[in-house]
C-alpha cells in the first residue's frame, strides 16, 4: 500500500497549462492601445493577438488585472482551460504620440466584428482578422470610437466586408468598410467515427466538438441522434446534421408486440414476437410464439401493432 502513496500523488496533480501569461508587475506604453505583449510575458503556445484597451496620458496610470485578460482571451475564442494567467501590472502612459496607427486601429476594428458576431450568433466563439480597412492613414485613430458594426453583404463568417461606424473625435462621423476573414464555432455533435447509410446510431457513435457556427441544421445534443438511423454516409469528424437522420425504429426484432386485431366488441389483443425491427407505420412479420405461425402487423408505438395479416 505504501508503495501506491508517490503514485497517487502523482495522479492528483493537475497536468500543467499549455501556455502561461505573467504580467509584469509595471510597464510603459506608448500607443493608443495596450498589447497584451506589452504587459506579459508569454510562455508556450502562441496566442493570438489580444487587446487590453487604451493606454493612460502621459502621466496617467491604469491597473490591467489576470481577470482582465482572460476575459479579453475568452472574447478572442482561446479556450482558458489551456492557459494560466497571474499578477497584475501597473500601465503607465509614455512620452511617445499616444495615436495607434491603422495597423493597430485593425486589431480593434477587427475585435468589434467578432463581438458583433457573437451577439448575432448566439453560443458561438467568433474571432476577426481585418484583410482591408479603408480608413484614411492620416486619421488621428486615438480619438476615433467605433459606434457600430454591420454585414454589407448579409453574412457574418468566412471572408466577409462589414460598414464600421465610428465617431472622430467631438464632432465628425464617417463610415468606413473592412474586409475580414472572420471564423465562429460553436459546440455541437460530430461523428466520432465514419458511419454509413442505414446505420442505427448509439451514444459511442458520437462526441462533441466544434462545429461551423453557419452550419445548418447542426445537432447541439447527442441525445437528437441516438436511437435514429442515417439516411447519408458520415465521415469520421465531420457534424452530424438534422437532415443526416430519419426515425430510428420502434419495435426491434426478438421484442414482444402487442397485436391488435378487429374493431369494436370484437376487437382483441394478443402478444407476438418480432421477426424484423420497424419504425412507425411500418408493416413487419411477426411470429405468433404459440402455434409459430407468421403473420403481418403495422407498427404503431413502441412495442405495439395491429393485424393487416391474421395469423393462427
């Protein structure tokens, strides 16, 4: 028993995050906006480029907490089960032009669209690249607010352009129109290995994964599936769909089925077992478990049917 103890130990700790983000306990920025790479030293598998917000005045201060960054993690779809986020750092404002150029303004028009998206499309993870912003380069992006993110073309996802409505400092408005490569997902079914056509799916059939967030008719819960049959070939990986499935059967062969036959005062019941399985509607052959004569029934309900064929 002594000898299990280191063991057992052992299989208690917790495996160690991918990735893991120490913010410094100070820093200077000298842009508009605060990098993550700006406060953090990041160890292990890359992320992807996150914003904190924008940076004090000269001779300003602001606190960015671990709390902060993984929401503005979550937001940009990086699962946090995988990352270890600690400290707190002091940002304080530099001497440099506090005006973000238009590569930097792209992050964050690029962040508007994702959020957007998520609110369009409810339980996705959506992030943003900005391709293209036709903004003017001499704009003073330091005091330009985005108002509103809207679809041009009607989608949200793959690659897409969007109006961007922003506000230039106290005054002017304009609408300027991006190009973005913008990808959702969301939870949901997929196949855990390649089934066929006419195959009754069961629960080791599947698992939950990610799927397209613009994928119609995807299946959020496994119990949706079990139990039916597919009426198309699925390939390991791929997302289960409505139209994947018909009505799994009701009466399985070897099941006994109550048999109803006649109408009215005449009508009896009687058990017989079933030679095929059925769905509803279906005519099956069943065998009466006495004389073992065949004979046919319509399935309808579980375990149920009536004679289209007599039987003695």
């Amino acid at each position: 028993m002594k000898a299990l103890v280191p063991l057992l130990l052992t299989l208690a700790i917790p495996a160690a995050a991918a990735t893991t983000v120490e913010l410094r306990p100070e820093a200077r920025v000298p842009s508009g906006y605060v990098a993550l790479a700006d406060v953090a030293e990041v160890r292990g598998e890359g992320l992807p480029a996150v914003w904190l917000g924008r940076a004090p005045a000269k001779g300003e201060e602001r606190v960015v907490t671990a709390e902060e960054v993984r929401l503005e993690l979550r937001k940009a779809g990086v699962a946090l089960r995988a990352v270890t986020v600690s400290g707190a750092c002091v940002v304080r404002g530099a001497d440099a032009d506090p005006r973000p150029g238009l590569e930097g303004f792209r992050e964050t028009v690029g962040r508007a669209i994702a959020e957007a998206a998520r609110k369009a499309l409810p339980g996705a993870t959506v992030t943003a690249r900005v391709l293209e912003l036709d903004a003017p380069e001499a704009t003073d992006f330091g005091s330009v607010e985005i108002a509103a993110v809207k679809p041009l073309d009607g989608w949200w996802l793959g690659e897409a352009r969007f109006r961007v409505y922003v506000n230039v400092g106290e005054a002017a408005s304009a609408v300027w129109v991006a190009r973005a490569s913008v990808r959702g997902t969301r939870r949901g079914v997929v196949a855990r290995r390649t089934m066929r056509a006419g195959h009754r799916v069961v629960s080791t059939d599947l698992a939950t994964g990610d799927v397209p967030a613009g994928c119609e008719g995807a299946l959020a819960e496994e119990v949706a599936a079990v139990g039916r049959v597919l009426a198309a070939d699925v390939e390991e990986g791929r997302p289960v769909l409505a139209g994947d499935l018909r009505p799994g059967p009701i009466v399985l062969r070897g099941e006994e089925v109550v048999v109803t036959s006649g109408a009215g005062r005449a009508t009896a019941r009687r058990t017989a077992t079933a030679m095929e399985e059925g769905r509803e509607g279906d005519v099956i052959r069943v065998k009466n478990p006495d004389s073992k004569r065949e004979f046919r029934v319509r399935v309808t309900g579980p375990g149920a049917g009536e004679a289209v064929e007599e039987g003695r």
